[in-house]
C-alpha cells in the first residue's frame, strides 16, 4: 500500500514556508526533513508518524489519541504514530506537524564524515 498523497500535499502546504524541508521515501512512506532530521512521515500504513522527545513520549501517548509507533514489535520511544480519524483537520493535523518540525529543530546539526 502506498502513502497517501492527499495526506502528502496537505504537509507540504503546511511547510511551504520552510525553505529548509526535503522529502524523502522511507519506512513505506514519505519522510519531510528538516535540516536533514525526519520531522514527520505520511506512513504506508495510513496517518503520520511524528518525532518528539523521546521523554515526551509517554505523556503524549496518555494525554493526545497518539499511540507509540511500533517497529519489528518493538515501541520506538521518540516517535508517534497518529491515525487519519485524528488529523482530519488543518489545525489537527498543524498541531503535529509543529511538534515533529520543532523537535527536529533541537537536535544537534548532523555532524558530516571526515
């Protein structure tokens, strides 16, 4: 199953005036970087995926209708998994995308090879 474009189009509407976003095909889905750091992904399976602060991760889970994304059956802390019933709206969906781009913001410039 591919991603949902519709889903795509509306995330690049909302980072259109970010010039330092790129978009890249992963985990079956489509990852929107920024600063070379994934933000937010239209998954394959239907919604978005958002990285946070994996210290956030917990509370976010129990206080918003996002769930843990769950990788091989491993939780992966740091990295949410939101279902389309929850981003119907620009605002929901904003909602997420600014918590997945601002926590993509903090992390430390990806260091280069020597």
């Amino acid at each position: 199953m591919g991603y949902d474009e519709e889903l795509a189009d509306r995330i690049r509407e909302l980072l259109a005036t970010d010039g330092d976003v790129t978009e890249k095909a992963m985990f079956g889905g489509l990852a929107f970087l920024v600063g070379g750091k994934m933000a937010v992904s239209v998954s394959g399976n239907g919604g978005i995926l958002v990285r946070v602060d994996p210290d956030e991760s917990d509370r976010f889970v129990e206080s918003t209708p996002a769930e843990f994304m769950v990788m091989r059956g491993r939780q992966m802390d740091g990295w949410l998994r939101v279902q389309p019933v929850d981003i119907r709206t620009r605002r929901e969906l904003s909602k997420w995308v600014t918590l997945g781009v601002t926590f993509a913001r903090s992390l430390p410039p990806k260091r280069t090879g020597r």
